[in-house]
C-alpha cells in the first residue's frame, strides 16, 4: 500500500462527468489508488429532464464499509474524499469512518488520514438537498481537514451571505470556528469585474490561533459547468499531496479553466445544450497534470 490511496465517496453517473466520474481520471493520472464508493448510481446528472437509478441507504454503506474492514484496507488510506451524498444517515456516519481509518493508522504507525470535505448541497441559489443534508454537513465539516464549499454552500452552511471578498472571510471563519482548517471558497461573483471571479483560500492554525488567507481570480466563463467543484476538490487531493496548499490551489484553479476552456472549444459555450457542457475529463490528461497556467494564490495582508 502507497500514501497515494483515497476512499472516494460521491456519485456515479452512466453518462457525463460529475462525482466519481470526474474525480476518478485526474486521481488515477497523478498516481492515486481511487477506492470509489458510489452513493448514487444514476443515468445522468440531475440537470437533465429525465434521471433513473438508484441512492444509497445507510446499510448499503455500512455493508461495504464491513467488507473494507473485514478485508483490512481501511487503514490504507491516506486521504478520505467526499462529494454528493445527500443522505443526512450517510453524511454523519462519514465521521466515524474517518475516525476509524484515522485510529487504524494511528496504531500502525501510518500518517495521520486528511479527509476533503467538498459539502455539495447546491449551487446558483439552488439547493438541491434536503435541509437535513444541511444540518449534517455542519457537524461533518468539524471532522475535514480541509473543507471546499461554493460560495452558495459556504452561504448556507455559514448563514453570512458570500458575495465578497469580506463576506467569504466571515463564511470561512464559520468554518474555522467549527474546526475545520482550511476552507477554500471555489469561487464568488466580483461586483466590479464581471469578466473574473474571485476565490478565498483560508488557513487556520488552531495552535496559534492565526489565520492566514490567500486570494486570486480566475477568467470567468459564460455558462454553468457541472462537475466543475469535483474535478476540482480531486486535483486539489493530487496537487496538495505534493505541494504546500496555495500552489496547490493555484494548479487546481489552472486545470479548471484548462478544462472548461477545452469543454467550449469542442461546442460547449454557455448557450450550448447541457450534453455539450459536460466536462471534457478525458480530452487532455497531459492538461489535468500540468495545466498551462498556475493561477496566482496571492497573500492578503
Ligand atoms: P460543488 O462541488 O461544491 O457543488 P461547484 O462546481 O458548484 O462545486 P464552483 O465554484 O462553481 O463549484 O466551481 C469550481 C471551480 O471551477 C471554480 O473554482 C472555478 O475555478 C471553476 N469554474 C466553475 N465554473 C466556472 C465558470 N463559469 N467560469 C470559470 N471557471 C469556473
């Protein structure tokens, strides 16, 4: 077993790129042993006018979760993602799985787990999970290493309107109050540049008590991408495993336009149909490990 080894639990879609359909290929292609638990198993995103399959209960879970430990690969992993659950018994019981892994390690001498908790809720004022699914990714995010919320779900889970640069502070001090150590909101509207948007990186150092942040923009493309924040949290697992966490951002930010840049080229813009839109994953893996820009992840003072 290597420390490049992730338990990932979100989605499967048969058709398009969200979930662990877009957070499988980019892990692989870094090296990483991906260990998929699908929460859902759906034809298709939930944007689409039709969607047929199956959600996970919480025995379905707890059953495969008997299987890995019977077999003892939890403790083989180094890094525990999650996205799309929505299962509020599913999302609380990810805590004690993480504690589980977290003590197997501990006692084999194993680096300590970091868990990526990506609470996918929503998006564009939408909320598409039940408000329960709320109420346990507030509890849940105490448990993250590291926590990376849009700015409609870091609004949500906060109650402080994301609108900003100050607003996106104060949602990411929610954060930081709860125990979570580093928040990054993906990204936010800037009031006077249309054309960019802005994301927070926010550090908590529960030892000293700062809190060091760091911001940047990207170009902002027409249109809404779906599975953008799981291609995302994925690159950002690969990218932190070997660099510090601003640079890490930086590169995950850099794939992010790469790859929506690539969806618009092949007839995806903003106007497109929804088929069109799904993110090209697979159109150029080179791109996933080395995007063509690092996106600056600048100091605030
Ligand atoms: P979640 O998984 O939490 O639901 P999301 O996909 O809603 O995530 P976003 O902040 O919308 O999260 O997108 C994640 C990243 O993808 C952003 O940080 C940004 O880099 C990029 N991105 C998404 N949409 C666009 C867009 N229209 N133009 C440019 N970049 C975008």
């Amino acid at each position: 077993s290597s420390d490049k080894s992730v338990l990932s639990i979100q989605s499967h879609v048969t058709h398009g790129y969200v979930g662990n359909k877009a957070a499988t290929f980019p892990l692989q292609l870094h090296g990483f042993d991906v260990d998929a638990i699908n929460t859902v198993s759906l034809s298709n995103h939930s944007g689409y006018p039709v969607i047929k399959g199956h959600r996970m209960d919480l025995t379905e879970f707890t059953t495969l979760l008997d299987g890995l430990r019977a077999n003892d690969f939890l403790s083989d992993y180094a890094y525990v993602l999650t996205g799309y659950i929505n299962n509020a018994d599913i999302i609380r019981h990810v805590a004690a799985t993480v504690a589980e892994v977290r003590e197997k390690r501990q006692q084999q001498g194993k680096k300590d787990i970091v868990f990526f908790c990506d609470p996918v809720m929503g998006d564009d004022g939408r909320l598409y999970c039940k408000e329960e699914v709320v109420a346990a990714y507030r509890e849940l995010v105490a448990h993250a290493n590291i926590a990376t919320p849009n700015y409609f779900e870091a609004s949500i889970l906060s109650t402080v309107e994301v609108k900003d640069l100050m607003s996106a502070i104060e949602a990411a001090n929610w954060f930081h109050e709860q125990g979570t150590p580093t928040v990054v909101i993906k990204s936010f509207t800037m009031p006077d540049d249309p054309t960019h948007l802005r994301f927070l990186l926010s550090c908590h150092d529960k030892v000293t008590g700062s809190t060091k942040r760091y911001t940047g923009v990207v170009q902002y493309y027409e249109g809404r991408y779906t599975g953008t924040g799981d291609v995302f949290a994925a690159s950002l697992v690969a990218f932190a495993h070997n660099h510090p966490i601003d640079l890490a951002v930086g590169k995950a930010m850099g794939v992010l336009q790469d790859l929506i840049k690539a969806t618009v080229e092949r007839g995806g813009s903003g106007k497109a149909t929804l088929n069109s839109r799904e993110l090209r994953v697979t159109s150029d893996p080179d791109r996933l490990l080395h995007p063509s820009t690092v996106i600056s992840v600048t100091p605030l003072p």
